[in-house]
C-alpha cells in the first residue's frame, strides 16, 4: 500500500465518521422511551449517586465504573446511528447491560469506600473506651452492622462468582450496600460523642503523664536528700 492510498483510505474514514455524525437520528429511540427511561433513570437515582459517595470518601473516580459507563453511551450512540429496527434493539440491549454492570461496580466501590471508614474509625478509637456511647447500646450495633455488611458482601461475591444474572448481582449488591451505608451513619451519628470521648481520653492521659513525672521527680529527689544526709552524718 503506498502513501497514497494510505492518505486516500483516511480521508474516507474521516469523511465515513463525519456522514455518521451527521445521520444522528433521534427518531431511533421512538418506541422505545420505557427502556430509555430505565437506563436513564437507573444512572440518574442510582449510579451517580454511587460516585459522588466514591469520590467524596477516596477523593477519586472508580475507574471500573467510569469504563463501564463509556461501553453505555457507546451503545447509546450506535443504537442513534442505526439504519434499522434490530440493530437499534441490539445496540439499547447491550447498552442496559452495561449499566447494569456498572450499577453493581458503583455499589462494590461504595461499599469498599465505607468499609475503609469503619476500618479508620476503629483504628483512630482503638485505645478509647466507647462503651458508654449512645447508652451503651453504639459499640454493640456497631459491631453488629459491620457483620452482616461483611456477610452480604461474601454472598454477593459468591453470587457474582456463580452463573447468575445481573439482576440477581444487582440485587446482592445493593443489599451489601445499604448495610453498609447504615454503618456508616451509625459511625456519623455518633461521632460527636466519640469524639469527646477521644479528647478527655487524651487530656487524662496527659495529666496521668505529667502526674507520673512529678512523682517520678519527688521519688528522685528523695533520694538525692537521702543520699546527702547520709553523706552530711559522715562529716559530723
């Protein structure tokens, strides 16, 4: 192949990508607006919240997520592009697929970003005596919550790992997740209280400390008394 037939065969490409942008037909998804409005209405209630919880805990974008979203609007856009009735069916298909897929990524990366909460939250608090929060009743709940999260994780992961459907994927995750969302307002709701606790353990320790040091000092000088009345009675 020589140049020019190189230089020939990227004109038409790109004169190819143009006429396909320029034969966009809106009028495809007529007959379709129910699965349209699902795919829509599933990245718009589900999905997007999903990473807004990513982002804001990790400060980044789940990139699992974002990769799947771009198969989504690719499909969007060949469904768009079709010249007939079982492509564009083909193309709406595979794009809700997609979402799907996406849908269950979104709820394993906020679920992931909560657990590392929790995992924080126990670490930070691991020398402070939580007991009396919320009457008693925080620790116990705590504890509890983050069981069952762990556990519906495990039973989403062995459905994932299983010949299953996406819904049924879909299902096992969003219940993971919630569980999880609910430790996570567990751990918020009572934070303030934690907190404190956290501060007076602290101020505590820092009087215990300076209360030993003192003793420490009254303990050595003591001793240097004892030690020279001892070498006084010497000389007398």
């Amino acid at each position: 192949m020589t140049m020019q037939d190189i230089s020939n065969r990227n004109n038409c490409d790109r004169d190819s990508a143009l006429d396909d942008r320029r034969i966009v037909n809106a009028r495809n998804w007529y007959g379709h607006e129910e699965q349209i409005n699902r795919i829509f209405s599933l990245y718009r209630d589900k999905i997007n919240p999903l990473i807004s919880v990513y982002n804001v805990l990790e400060n980044s974008f789940p990139i699992g997520v974002i990769n799947e979203l771009r198969d989504v609007f690719s499909h969007l856009t060949q469904s768009l592009l079709a010249d007939n009735e079982e492509t564009i069916d083909r193309h709406l298909d595979k794009a809700e697929r997609h979402l799907k897929r996406s849908s269950v990524d979104a709820f394993k990366y906020a679920s992931m970003a909560y657990s590392r909460v929790y995992d924080e939250f126990r670490e930070t608090y691991r020398n402070v005596d939580l007991s009396h929060v919320d009457n008693g009743e925080f620790l116990p709940r705590l504890t509890k919550l983050n069981a069952s999260a762990e556990q519906l994780m495990y039973k989403a992961k062995m459905i994932e790992s299983d010949i299953h459907s996406d819904e049924d994927m879909y299902i096992a995750y969003e219940a993971a997740f919630n569980c999880y969302a609910e430790l996570y307002e567990c751990i918020m709701d009572a934070l303030n209280a934690t907190e404190k606790i956290r501060l007076r353990a602290e101020e505590n320790q820092a009087v215990r400390k300076k209360e030993h040091r003192t003793d420490r000092l009254i303990g050595i000088l003591g001793i240097l008394v004892g030690i020279a009345g001892i070498v006084i009675g010497l000389f007398l």
